[in-house]
C-alpha cells in the first residue's frame, strides 16, 4: 500500500496508543505539525485506506466574541483592575480613585466591584481591600486568560474547563458559541498489523521539474501517485472563443487534406460578387434589401475585360454555347461597391489570377446580408469556401472532399441533395446527420461554363460554400446563434476545447 509521509506519520503516532481516539490537537503535537489541514489530510487518506477509523461528531465550538477580542488584547477588566490596585497605596484604592484612573471607564468600574469580589477581594466603606494572600487571585487570573486564548483558536465544548465556561457564559460578549463538528481517529486493525519498514519516510516528489531530473536524487525517490478521479478546482484563464477555436480546427483540417488558405476583402463590386458568378443582374437576392451597397466607395472600377466579357455571357452566353439571361447588362450596376454576401466572391477571383494552375484552396471569412436578426440569422456571419481544380476534378470528387471534411469533424453520416445556384451545374445542397435529423449545411457544384470560360479556366471547377456558425451550432449544441455572440463569461468558459 502506498503512504504518503504525512500519513506514514499520523499512522506511526496513533500506533503508540492503538487504543485511544485522538483529537486534532493530540494529533497536531505527536506529529510536530502546526497546520490542522495535514491531520484532515492525512487522517481521510488512512481513513479511505481503511487503517484508522475517523469519527464526525456534532459538537459545539467557542470562539471569541467582540468583547473577548478586547479583552486578550488590553486584559480582562478584573485583571486590569487588579494591577492597577496592586499599584496604588493602600489609602487610594477607594472607588473614586478607580474612576479617576485611566484603567476603567465609568461603567466598568461599577461592574468591577463584582468582579474583584468575585476573585477574592473585599470591598468596603467605598474601598477596595486586597486578600492577604495573593496566589489563589494571580491563579484565578491566568486561568481567565488562558481559557479565552483557547477560545480564540476555536474550542469545542468538551475540551474546555466547565467552571470556566459556565462563568464566562453569563458574561457579556466574552465568547460565543457556534455549532460546529469535531472529528476523532483510531487506528483500525489494518492499521495496527502492518509492518514499521513500511512506515519510514521517504523523500516524495510530488512535482517533476527540470532541476530534478539533472541531478540523482529522484532515483531512489518516492514519487506521489495522482488520483485523476478527485475533484479538482477548473481554471478560469484565459482562452479562445469557441468561434476562432472552431475556425483553428476547420482550417487546420483543410490544411491538412492539402488545401491553401486564401482571403480576400470584405469591400467587393457587384460584377465580382455576382456577374461573375453569372447570377443575373435582376435577380431578387441582388436587392437593396438583401445586399449592403456602399455610398463610400460607391462605384469601384472594374477592368474592362472582364466587363465586356461579362457583358456577352450575361445578354448571350458568349462563346459557352449557352444563351445568356438575355436583356442589356449594365457596367454601371457591375461596378457597385458593396459588402461581400458570399465568400465565393474569393474563389472566383483567385480563378481570374490563376486559370491555368491545379488547385486546391479555400477560405474562412466573414459575409454581409441585411438579415432580420433572429434564432437562425445574423446579418454578418462566416462561410467557409474551397474550389479544387485540377485535371480529373469531378463531382464525386467534390462529394467526397465534403465527406472526408465533416467526417474530420465528427460527423460521418452526410447526405448531398440536388438543387440549384445560378453559378453552378449540377448544384448540391450538403446536409450532415445530426442528433437523428438531417441539417443543411451548405452548397456545392461544379462552376459553369458562364463562370468558367471567360476567365480562362483549364478543368472543371469543385466549389461549395458553407456556414460557419450553423457548423458551430452543431458543434456546441445550440439551437439560438445569437449565443455565439453575446459575450456571456459563464457561457464562455464551459465550453468545450474545440
Ligand atoms: N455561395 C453559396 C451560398 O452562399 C454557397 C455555394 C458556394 C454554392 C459554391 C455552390 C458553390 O450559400
């Protein structure tokens, strides 16, 4: 059985009297202790080793009251009194005396009478007349004192002196009582049989630092074992918000499937945002109540290439061999500045600067959209983006990219559904299996020629896009977004390491 030294301690001093139940302050002096803490300590320890048997008992404890905190540091009235007749000639030991002197106030001085009776003293035609024998009052004085000093650590009931106590009861404010628990030890027979080469204290580390390991000593040292199970106090340090926690772990994931990490401004144009990624220019999420325009920088200038290209693609599909939204595309529209809706706006521009080169990337920023704020929306969240294009790149491909992502993530069962977004054909919506019900989570699709072509891409493009604080919901479990946001510390703290 392992003991620490504490306990080896406690145990060897309870064996010298196997039969006796020890109080903490027996306990405290046969171990040389100070620190009442060591007994609790060491003493549960053998207790749940079951090598001594502790006992609980309900009892009543003393401690000072507000007078006794006086009186141990100025002296209890009497004594006060008594040092002060013992100082002053025979002739001037009267009452008036006493309340000219600067021992007592007025109202102490009437209480005094009774108490310099009490311990011996006479007290006649309106003077004081000491004892002829002093001894018996020098006693009675210490014996005061000494019962308030134990009072002051806190006694219980049965430890203290009962004459003592039942004079100090009647006395104002002196001492107080509170209900309180005191708890005995014995050793148990366990405790008795084991062998004494066992209880030899050793040296015990209980912490494990460089300084150790260079030198010698912890070869032959004991080292404490740790109990992972007992209660342990939770820090509250500083940490990472559970939103860039969980942006840490995607991209960390996406990294390590060999995708690169792009960025791109918040600040974008229309034709960038949506011409681009032919959405037509009538198209109703193009609103002003669903976009933020700018008036600051109002128009943005747009290369003239890629007007123009847009421009045939957007009135007759250019040379894609598709017929185009058809009516008159606007450069003036195209070249609105607005807050980007979508991160897709990243991809898209990184194909323009890169057509010919395989690639695999994706990103992790935040998008614009007037929503009303509610359980499910905020008018500023996170998406999270990628493309692959590389020669062979295809739809399963994309489908199982998306797989292996949210498998990483702790969700293996995703299921893809058709659907639609003006930028790609055939279009995906991606909805993951949570808690028994299917969530969506995001879109993706392979680019359309319209995206495609006018910027010169080599191979079919993967793309999707999702959101980031939907992702987050399901990761902590919440069902109201606006939780991720508020700065809640109580919240905050409990949540998971991501
Ligand atoms: N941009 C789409 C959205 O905001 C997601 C998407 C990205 C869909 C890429 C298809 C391809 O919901």
């Amino acid at each position: 059985m392992e003991l620490t030294n504490n306990e080896k301690r406690m145990l060897k001093a309870l064996r010298t009297k196997p039969d006796e139940k020890w109080g903490l302050d027996s306990l405290l002096s046969a171990c040389g202790w100070d620190d009442q803490a060591h007994v609790a300590g060491a003493g549960l320890a053998l207790a749940e080793k079951e090598l001594v048997e502790m006992e609980t008992e309900k009892s009543v404890v003393w401690n000072l009251g507000p007078e006794g905190d006086q009186a141990i540091e100025n002296g209890l009235l009497e004594k006060r009194i008594w040092d002060w007749l013992e100082s002053q000639p025979e002739s001037s030991r009267s009452m008036k005396d006493l309340q000219e002197s600067e021992v007592v106030s007025k109202q102490e001085a009437g209480i005094g009478v009774g108490l310099l009776k009490g311990i011996g003293c006479q007290f006649e035609k309106g003077s004081f007349v000491l004892p002829e024998i002093t001894d018996s009052v020098i006693v009675t004085l210490v014996a005061r004192h000494s019962f308030l000093e134990q009072c002051k650590k806190g006694a219980s009931e049965q430890d203290l002196d009962s004459e003592l106590l039942a004079h100090f009861r009647k006395r104002k404010g002196l001492i107080e009582s509170i209900e309180g628990s005191t708890r005995t030890w014995r050793l148990a027979d366990a405790g008795q049989k084991l062998s004494d080469e066992g209880l030899e204290e050793r040296l015990q580390v209980v912490e494990i630092t460089p300084e150790l390991l260079q030198g010698e000593d912890w070869r032959d040292a004991d080292f404490k074992s740790y109990d992972v199970e007992l209660d342990a106090p939770v820090p509250a340090g500083g940490r990472p918000h559970p939103m860039m926690a969980l942006i840490e772990r995607i991209r960390s994931i996406f990294l390590e499937m060999g995708f690169d990490e792009i960025d791109g401004n918040f600040v974008q144009t229309a034709g960038w945002n949506m011409d681009a990624l032919f959405i037509p220019q009538d198209h109703p999420a193009r609103e002003m109540q669903d976009t933020f325009y700018l008036t600051n920088p109002e128009k943005i200038e747009i290369e003239q290439k890629y007007l123009d290209d847009w421009t045939s693609i957007h009135e007759s599909g250019g040379e894609t061999g598709s017929t185009g939204w058809g009516g008159s595309y606007s450069t003036d529209e195209s070249q609105k500045g607005l807050l980007r809706t979508h991160t897709t706006v990243n991809t898209v521009r990184y194909l323009a600067d890169k057509p010919d080169v395989p690639c695999r990337v994706f990103g992790i920023g935040r998008v614009f959209r007037k929503e009303t704020i509610d359980r499910t929306h905020l008018p500023e969240f996170h998406q999270i983006e990628g493309i692959i294009m590389e020669p062979g790149s295809s739809l399963p491909m994309l489908v199982t990219t998306l797989k292996t992502f949210y498998e990483k993530m702790g969700y293996p069962e995703v299921r893809v559904r058709p659907a639609y977004f003006p930028y790609t054909e055939p279009s995906l919506e991606v909805e993951v299996k949570w808690r028994g019900q299917w969530l969506e989570l995001g879109g993706a699709g392979i680019f359309r020629p319209e995206v495609t072509e006018p910027l010169g891409c080599k191979w079919p493009v993967c793309a999707w896009g999702m959101g980031l604080e939907r992702l987050a919901m399901l990761v902590l479990g919440l069902d109201d977004i606006r939780q991720l946001y508020i700065s809640d510390l109580e919240w905050l703290r409990n949540q998971p390491l991501l």
